[in-house]
C-alpha cells in the first residue's frame, strides 16, 4: 500500500512529559559550592587565564599600547608569523591508544644540560619596558620551574643582575655581533665569568625588519613621552606606577644609545658578518655555541661544518623578513641533512603546548619561547611568567598522555603529520594575528 493512501493509519505520536517536585534542601545545598573571594587580584586574574592566549588578553589591557605592540607584531605585514602559527595549527597528530600514561617525564637533555620541560625561554629586548620586572623575573621565574633562560644583548638587566636574580638556574646568553669585535669578546667574557654556560648568536639581523607598528606608534630608546603615550598609559596605573619608581629603562649592556630600535641595529650591529667571524666566535667562547636564525638546509649544513654544538631554526618570531621560510617545515629537513650529533631548537610561533609536542616529533630537541612569555609577564610580572610555564607544561603532558608517549625521547615523526606541500596563505593582511587564535 503507498505511504501516501490516506487509508494507511498514522502512527501514533509518543511525548514525555517532565514530573517536577519542589527542590530538597538536601540535594540543592551540596550543589553551591561557591568559591571563597581572592584577595590577591594578580593571583585570580592569572588563575582565570586557560591558555597563552588569555594571557595575552589581560596583557593587552594592562600595558600601554607602545610596549604591547612592540612584542605582538612583527615584520611589515606580518605575514611571517601569521604562516608560522597557522602551519602548527595545520599539524595533525597521530595517537597511538592502549598504553600507560600514567607516569610522563617531561624533562629532557639540551646543550649539555637538563631541563626540567622541554622548552626555555628566548632573549627578548625592551623587556622591562613591557613590565618592570623585566630579566629578573623572567630569570628567576625559569629558575623556579627549571628551564633555561636566555638573557638578550638588548636586554634591560645585566649580565650580572640576571645572574643575581637567577643563581642557581641555567643561564644562556644571545650575543649580536658588534662591528667592534673587543666589545663583543667583552660581553662574552662577562657572560662567562657570570655562570652562563650556552651562547646563542644571532645571524639574521645583518638589518632591522620593517616592523610598521613600532614605526606607528613611535617606538624609541628610551620611550618618549608624547601627549599620547601618557595618556594611553594613565588608565594603566600599575604599569605607569611601576614605570616612575623603578631605575630608568635603558639597553644594560648598551649604554648611550638613543633612537630607534631600526637605527640601533642598523649602527651597532654588523651587516659583514660571515662565516669567518663564526669561526672566530668558535675560538672566543669555550661553552656551548648554537647559531640562532638558521633558515635553510644549506646553512644549516654550513654553520655544522664551523663546529657549533647547535642551531636554532628560526624567523625571529616574523619580525625580520617577512614572508620568510616557516621553522617548523624546515625541521625535519635539516635534520636528515646534519644528523644526530648537532642539536636543533626550534624557536618562533609557539603558543601551546601541542606546539611544542609537534616541533619535538619533527625533529627538535628543544624549543624556546618569547612571545608567550612576555604575554605572562605582561599579565603579571614573575607570577604571570610562572603562569604561562605551567600552562604550556599542562598542554605538553595531556597531549603526550593523548598520543600515548610518556617521555620526550619518544616523540618521533610516526606521531606527527605535517602536510609541507600545503599553500600557505593569510587570511588578513592587515595584523592577522592580532585578532586571530
């Protein structure tokens, strides 16, 4: 019989309908839990925050624009960077099930050291312009959780007060050769003689990258006090309070330089720099050396063949070229073509931990964070750093636990598809990660 005959009966509509009774006093009062006010406002407001991102929120409504701006953009329209976290968001992981996780140790060997997460923390210039605690927290915030920290030669402490702050942590110092090579070996030898044990030299600064939001909003050394610097600061009073009662901002290891971050590169640093004043930095520093803003197989090849223990694959964070190779796909390249021997960190882009997981089963044996970690400094001096490392160590034990991996050494390429062939593109081309997650 068709379904459409009218003789054909219609089933019958089934319904429930609620039985409601009033709550008992019993079953409701087990149900309000509320939680007891914090009074420590710095604690709650790093304790809401779930992710880098949310970080990265508060930090944007507590620190001037100038100062935020400086750490959030990049190079010209930041394609960089937007390519580098758009490929870790592309990256799919490959689970393996039925294995013991209970137990996952999350430490690991680097630069002849060990560090208690897989990850440290990268130089950052300006540092105490975005929170007044500047090196010393960060230093002593990584002392506290056990992973190296990395002091900038455009840092705003010095060798020594990070040293202070930080004593029995691993230091690294980043070195930007100078056209003068006595200042140089000065800098070096002064690391040396303060505990630093690693030197990372930066090779991808022969000039300044275009970095337009800086150039926007006036970036200076030290920063001028427009009319409207002040005001963007006023209804930010911890910043400014802290900014008025603390040692006046300046480059601690480059004393008398006023102007541009643009001119300052662009007057101290070396354009000339080859792979023979490599070779002389080889013979000058007795520690571990890594090469810092490797991105091509080739050089990577290259600065191996000059006896450096390590490199470290990066774009500078998109804030030099723009449109430059993306670290990440560059990896597992570089390490068919140098090895076991050399050791490769991966810096640039990170933002989570799963970040960090992908860049270890491509081939890194360590990574380093500097956006992230201004992002928690930003939001809340040393306990906001102490925040974003727990955050990341929380991201890097689940998605291990997921994928079925209870120790660093294990992450290999089996867990990780990277599609390397897929086009990059950006979506905005006006700041797209400013507003993107």
């Amino acid at each position: 019989m068709s379904p459409s005959n009218p003789k054909t009966p219609l089933p019958t509509r089934a319904q429930h309908r609620l039985e409601r009774q009033l709550p008992k006093w019993s079953e409701l009062r087990p149900l309000m839990q509320f939680s007891s006010l914090d009074l420590d406002r710095r604690r709650a407001r790093l304790n809401k925050a779930a992710d880098l991102w949310d970080l990265r929120a508060i930090a944007q409504r507590r620190t001037p624009k100038v100062a935020f701006d400086y750490v959030d953009g990049a190079a010209n329209q930041e394609i960089s960077l937007d390519r580098t976290r758009q490929t870790f968001r592309d990256v799919e992981f490959t689970p393996g099930v039925l294995r013991d996780v209970s137990c996952v140790d999350l430490s690991t060997a680097i630069a002849g050291g060990t560090s208690a997460l897989p990850f440290g923390i990268a130089p950052t210039g300006f540092t105490r312009m975005m929170h007044s605690g500047g090196e010393k927290a960060g230093v002593a915030a990584a002392h506290n959780k056990g992973i190296p920290f990395t002091l900038s030669t455009m840092g705003t402490s010095s060798i020594e007060e990070v040293a202070a702050a930080g004593p029995d942590g691993r230091r690294w110092f980043q070195l930007y050769l100078w056209k003068e090579r006595e200042k140089s070996l000065a800098l070096i030898e002064r690391a040396a003689a303060a505990g630093y044990d690693t030197l990372l030299v930066t090779v991808d600064t022969a000039v300044a990258g275009a970095r337009l939001r800086d150039v926007r909003n006036g970036m200076t050394i030290p920063p001028s006090l427009t009319l409207k610097t002040v005001l963007d600061a006023s209804y930010r009073p911890e910043w400014w309070f802290n900014f008025l009662t603390t040692e006046p901002l300046k480059f601690a290891t480059l004393s008398g330089h006023t102007g541009s971050i643009a001119d300052l590169v662009t007057t101290m640093f070396d354009p000339t720099l080859t792979f023979d004043d490599l070779a002389w930095l080889r013979q000058a520093w007795k520690g571990r050396l890594f090469v810092k803003g490797i991105q091509s197989v080739d050089d990577a090849r290259r600065v191996a063949d000059c006896g450096v223990d390590g490199i470290v694959v990066s774009n500078h964070g998109g804030r030099q070229l723009d449109r430059a190779p993306v670290p990440l796909r560059l990896v597992p390249d570089i390490r068919s073509a140098v090895g076991s021997d050399l050791e490769i960190i991966l810096d640039s882009g990170i933002m989570n931990g799963g970040d960090i997981v992908a860049a270890l089963a491509a081939g890194a044996d360590f990574t380093l964070i500097g956006r992230g970690y201004l992002y928690g400094l930003m939001a809340g001096g040393q306990e906001g750093v102490e925040r974003a490392i727990d955050i990341l160590r929380s991201e890097i034990q689940v998605v291990m636990q997921l994928l079925g991996v209870t120790a660093v050494s294990e992450l290999t390429s089996d867990y990780l598809c990277l599609d390397r062939e897929k086009p990059l593109l950006v979506s905005s081309l006006e700041h797209p990660t400013a507003f993107s997650r």
